[in-house]
C-alpha cells in the first residue's frame, strides 16, 4: 500500500497513484506548478486519511471518484486505440479535465451529441464521439471496476439515416488490387486482407505473428474496437501472407497506396471501410447467417449486422474455402515466402 506522485511526460501531467489491496487507483493533474500543488496536496491529504484509518482500525475500501480523463488515459495506455484516434481528441477536448467518470460523463456526451448534430455533423460522426465515451464507462464497469453499475448502457447511438455503403464486386476488388504496383508489397496484402477479412484499419496494423493461429487471425481484447477478442478465418491462398507479420506499412503509407489506387480504378469515392462492407457482402452471398457475420465482424448486436442481406446458414471453418481468390491480382515475387522485405 503506497502513494505516489510522478510527472508523466507523455502526457504532460501530475499523476498521484494509490495503491490499496492490490488495487491501484490513479487522478491526475495538470502540468503546470499549480498542477504539482494540488496533486501533492491531494497525496497528502490521502496520505493522512490511510494513516487515521489504520489507525482506527477501520477498512479504507472505497474506490475514489475518477475522472472521464483519467479513465480515457488508462484506454488509451492498455489498449490499442488506433482506429478511434480521430473520435478520441475531439472528445477530450470537450468532455474537459473535471468531468467525473458516472452520471456526469453521460450527461456531458449526451450534450455534446445534441451539440453536434446542432453543428450539422452526421450521426455517424456523432455515433463515433459518444462510443468514445461509452468505452471509457464500460471499461471502468467491467475491467476496471471504478463504477458500480454499467453507465455506457444509457448512451444510445441511433442508426444513420444517411449511412452509405458500397459493396464491391469480386471483379472490381481484383481491379483495384491489380491497380496496386508490387513494390507497395505490404500494403497491397494489408487491402486484400481488409477485403478477405473484414479487420478494421487499426486492427490489420496492430497485427503481430502471436495473432496468427493456424489459419486463423485471433485479435486480442486490446485490438478490437469493443474490447472482445475475434476470431477470423483467413483464405488458404492468403494465409502464407501472415508468415510476414508484422508488416512494414503504417498508416501513413496504406493511405498513400489506397488513395492511389482507388484514383487509378476512377473511384475517388472509396473509402478504406468499404472492404469492410464488401467483406460483409461476401460472406451473405456465401450463405452465412446473420450470427456468423456479427461474429466475423466484431458487431455489438444483431442490429448492427442487420445492415446485410442475403444471409443463410453455414459453418465457420468452412468460411475460408468460399471467399473469392484475390492472388492472382498480385506479381509473382509477391508470395514468394523467400524474397527479402524492404
């Protein structure tokens, strides 16, 4: 049991952590000397509260109120949040440093939900502000156990009425990949792959040879977007690619290639979340059924997944055979499992 107070440079703040029972709880400060005033304060003032409990002989059990801040740094430190970066900053920003993790942070994110669409801002873009905060508090509930009922419940996300989706054919993901020179080697296998998998941006980069089970990609809670480990088959002619992981793309270099190679096909409009939907596509077309794809694709609900039509029984392991073939569309020295990454 200890108290500690440290400056974290990373994120440019005082950090005061408690530890208790095993337990470790943590509030932060700003980084200004003001900052390191209060926080050294608060250590104290802590600091006296165990002593007189010890001394009392009384049980200090109680978890000290967090705020939404600390609860979004903890995210962001043990999980990978790549995918959602974008959503995150905006919503520190408004949320601010002294909103408190419960009732208070759902009120502030159903304000800035009516905010936003006051603004004009699309519900998917509002959709994607409050899930922010409806992880934060699912975390705290259920991983962190810094709230004692789950708040992230009460933040709804209605479905877009303006949702767009395209849905590519075989043949035109064929041309899109062939549009894609061999030397852009790891990111053409990262765009097949978000094809022939579903697996979001984030979730193709965060990919590591431990993710690889037999024919099989298995992300980690620490990967996904809901915090649910996936399993995902992958076709037999695409899984010699994963003997590569982890690749030698970044965000930055996928959005180069993609964005060149959807310009070269004349689809300017394409988005890297339409594989995705095309994915989604195949496998209704394939004659999956409706729980296989919510699984396949890491939805929270059937309502999610109810955006698909066409969909019919089938097995899982059996997924794999049916997909499309997409090798031929790349160069032969792009499989080869001895030619040298650059």
């Amino acid at each position: 049991m200890g108290i500690t107070v440290r400056y974290r440079e990373k994120r440019g703040r005082w950090v005061v952590t408690e530890t208790y029972n095993g337990q470790r709880h943590q509030r932060s400060f700003t980084g200004t000397r003001e900052g390191e005033r209060q926080a050294r304060e608060y250590a104290a003032a802590r600091e006296t509260a165990l002593n007189d409990a010890r001394f009392n002989g009384e049980l200090m059990g109680r978890a000290p109120r967090r705020t939404f801040l600390e609860g979004v740094e903890r995210w962001i430190d043990e999980y990978d949040v790549t995918s959602q970066i974008k959503a995150i900053r905006p919503v520190i920003a408004y949320m601010g440093e002294e909103v408190l993790l419960g009732m208070e942070s759902v009120d502030k994110a159903r304000k800035m939900a009516r905010d936003l669409k006051a603004q004009g801002r699309s519900q998917s873009t509002i959709n994607n502000h409050v899930q922010v905060v409806k992880r934060v508090l699912n975390l705290a509930y259920r991983d962190w156990e810094w709230l004692d009922r789950p708040l992230g419940d009460k933040l709804k996300k209605p479905n877009p009425k303006n949702e767009r989706h395209v849905y590519l054919t075989v043949g035109e993901l064929q041309q899109l990949l062939k549009a894609i020179p061999d030397k852009r080697g790891d990111d053409k296998k990262l765009i097949a792959l978000a094809a022939l998998t579903g697996l979001r941006r984030g979730e193709l980069l965060s990919l590591e040879p431990s993710n690889v089970h037999g024919g099989r990609i298995l992300l980690r809670p620490d990967q996904t977007k809901n915090g649910k480990t996936r399993v995902v088959p992958v076709p037999v002619d695409a899984q010699p690619w994963l003997r590569d992981l982890p690749f030698a793309s970044d965000q930055y270099t996928l959005r180069w290639t993609w964005d060149a190679a959807r310009k070269a096909v004349g689809r300017p409009d394409l988005r890297f979340h339409d594989l995705r939907h095309s994915y989604a596509s195949l496998l209704a077309q394939a004659g999956e059924n409706m729980t296989t794809v919510r699984d396949l694709l890491g939805h929270s609900s059937l309502l999610v997944t109810s955006r698909y039509s066409h969909i019919f029984d089938g097995g899982l392991d059996a997924i794999g055979s049916k997909l499309p073939s997409l090798s031929g569309s790349f160069g032969a020295t792009i499989c080869d499992q001895t030619a040298t990454k650059h």
